[in-house]
C-alpha cells in the first residue's frame, strides 16, 4: 500500500468515527435519543406569561440534550416582556432550568417606558396601562427620581393626597402634581423640607369658604408661598367669597 492509499485510509477511519459524534451535536440523531423531558421554570412568576416561556424553549430545545444551546434560549427569553435576567442550564439527562427575575414596575416614564423599583428604566409591553405615578426627567436621573418620589409621597399621603406626577427639570427643579389636580412648584433647594410645611396647612388651606379648589402651590419663596385657586364648585353667598384669587402664607 503506497503512503498515499495508507493516508487516506487512516482519514477515512477518522472520519466514520468522528461522524456519531457530530451528529450528536448537531442533533441529527439526538432528538430522538437524548430529548429534553424536563423544562424546570425556578421562579415565582406574576407578570411573565409561563406560556411564552415555554413557546420560546420548546422549538429551541426540541433537537435534544446536546444540541440545545442555553445561550440562545437565554438571548430569546430576554426579549420577552417583563424579563430582567435570565439563566439557562441543562441538567443530564433530559433537564432544562429557567431560572429569571422581572423587572418590578414601580412608574410610568418618557416615551411608553417603565421606571423599575431599582430606578432603571425598561420598555413597557404595548398597550400597557398601569396605575402608576408618572415621573419625566433625563433618563440619567431615574434613579434620584424615584428616591425623592419615595420620601415625598408619605408627606402628601399624611395629608390626605397622593403624587399622581413628579418632575424634575434640567435644571434641577422639583414639580409635582398631586391626585386631586394640585400643581406644586417646589424648586431646587431645599425641597422636601418646604413641601413638609406645606402640607402640614394642605387640609386647612383646601377648606376654601367659596368651594373654590386650590390649584397651584408655588413653594420657591424663602419665608412663604403663594396659593391660586379654581373656580367654585358649589354656590355660595357672594359676601363669603374672599375678593383675592392668590394669597401668600408663611412657611
């Protein structure tokens, strides 16, 4: 046998040898005999359908235990909505573990986006509506938003109001309106210390003698604020109307 023939042969043998396991990776044969039977969702779920989770791993997995590739599953279920982080590993013999976290709502942002309860910001799913408060500032301050959202709110609650929307402007002023419609202008400094005050006297400056809701309350002043009121919303003698539609208090 010349050097040549003898080359070959050895090849050849290589080859025939070789082929089982290709096959095997590639999934030509392990579908059949080495399937996934097992697909382990290790996670409470409340916003993530577990039918798109299984819609996503089955046709992925569907070539068997050495031809399903975790990394693509994992690249898949992360374009899901609601999916934060996502971990896929295969357990012989027939095991697939999905294990994920979702993003926690916590309020509505610019754009249809979300603001998460760590201050990052994601894509809501359309059609979307959520009960939440709606926050605007540069998408780098997310988080300082939602901190200042976290220290204001109990304020106005204690008051007997809510923060239906908070602002914050590029240059680092506070705005916020208020579940019953009440725009408050708050300012850079100092901020929760002048919204404090002034939501000590809330319950008392809405008891207007004409039924006229209050609607604005600007806060930048450093020893008051000023107050504008709506039109009434009951009738009253006209003799117990104040005659002044702004007023100032001391803070």
């Amino acid at each position: 046998m010349t050097p040549l023939a003898r080359l070959l042969g050895w090849t050849l043998a290589l080859l025939l040898l070789a082929m089982p396991v290709v096959a095997v990776v590639q999934g030509w044969i392990g579908g059949g005999r080495w399937p996934i039977r097992v697909l382990a969702l290790q996670a409470p779920l409340e916003l993530v359908d577990e039918a798109s989770i299984r819609a996503v791993v089955a046709p992925r997995a569907a070539r068997g235990f050495f031809a399903t590739d975790p990394a693509a599953i994992r690249a898949a279920l992360a374009e899901l909505p609601w999916v934060d982080r996502v971990d896929v590993r295969k357990r012989w013999p027939d095991r697939l573990e999905v294990r994920l976290s979702e993003h926690r709502p916590y309020a509505r942002w610019t754009d249809a986006r979300l603001v998460a309860e760590d201050g990052r910001l994601f894509r809501a799913p359309d059609g979307v509506a959520l009960p939440l408060p709606q926050f605007s500032a540069r998408d780098d301050r997310a988080a300082d938003v939602l901190a200042f959202h976290r220290e204001a709110r109990p304020v106005l609650v204690r008051a007997g109001d809510d923060i239906a929307e908070l602002h914050l402007s590029a240059r680092g002023g506070w705005r916020l309106v208020t579940r019953e419609g009440l725009v408050v202008e708050l300012g850079r400094q100092d901020a929760l210390p002048r919204l404090s005050r002034f939501a000590r006297l809330l319950p008392t400056l809405r008891q207007d003698p004409a039924g006229r809701p209050l609607r604005t309350a600007d806060l930048r002043y450093t020893n008051g604020f000023a107050l504008s009121w709506g039109e009434p919303t009951r009738s009253v003698p006209p003799a117990a109307a104040p005659g002044d539609a702004r007023a100032t208090s001391p803070a």
